[in-house]
C-alpha cells in the first residue's frame, strides 16, 4: 500500500473547509484513502472519505499527516491530496 507523509499548509489544518474539500477530493478516487498523524506510525490510519473521520483527527496547521492508498488510483490520489495539503488556503479560489 503506498503511502506518503505530507505537512499540513493551510492555516485551518484539516478543519471546516479544508476537511471538505480533502474528502471531497478523496471521493473522486476509486481507490480506499486513509489518512492519520504522521508521528503516530502504529495509530489507526481513518477513513479519508468521511468528513467526520477526518476532522476527529484534530489535524492544525504544521503538522504532518501519513496518507495510504489502495487500488486502481492510488498514486492519482495520493498525488492530489498531497497537493491540496500542500497548497495554502485560498491559492485556489481563482480558478
């Protein structure tokens, strides 16, 4: 299952928008998305489709996530969620 460690930019974190735009962008994928703190290794990685899941995390803005897919699109998602973590809020309210 390949997975990535990526540092949260936005300075929301994973919270209100950001989460949903994360989930929304996890459900574009035909792959099984998870997603958890970078620093806990043995943790339960969360179900990166469900806004609920994603948002308990209590992910800030700084910190690093570790994002596992599987399937068909696994490296597409995990190569949009990264850029989507990686980007700072609102660098795309202009297209």
């Amino acid at each position: 299952m390949p997975e990535r460690v990526v540092t949260v930019v936005p300075e929301a974190g994973l919270h209100a928008r950001p989460a949903s735009a994360f989930v929304r962008t996890a459900n574009e994928y035909d792959c099984d998305l998870r997603v958890g703190a970078a620093e806990d290794a043995d943790g339960d990685l969360v179900d990166a489709r469900s806004m609920l899941a994603v948002t308990s995390l209590g992910v800030g803005h700084g910190d690093r996530v570790r994002l596992a897919a599987d399937g068909a699109d696994a490296d597409g998602a995990l190569d949009a969620l990264e850029e989507l973590l990686s980007t700072p809020e609102g660098n795309d309210e202009d297209q």
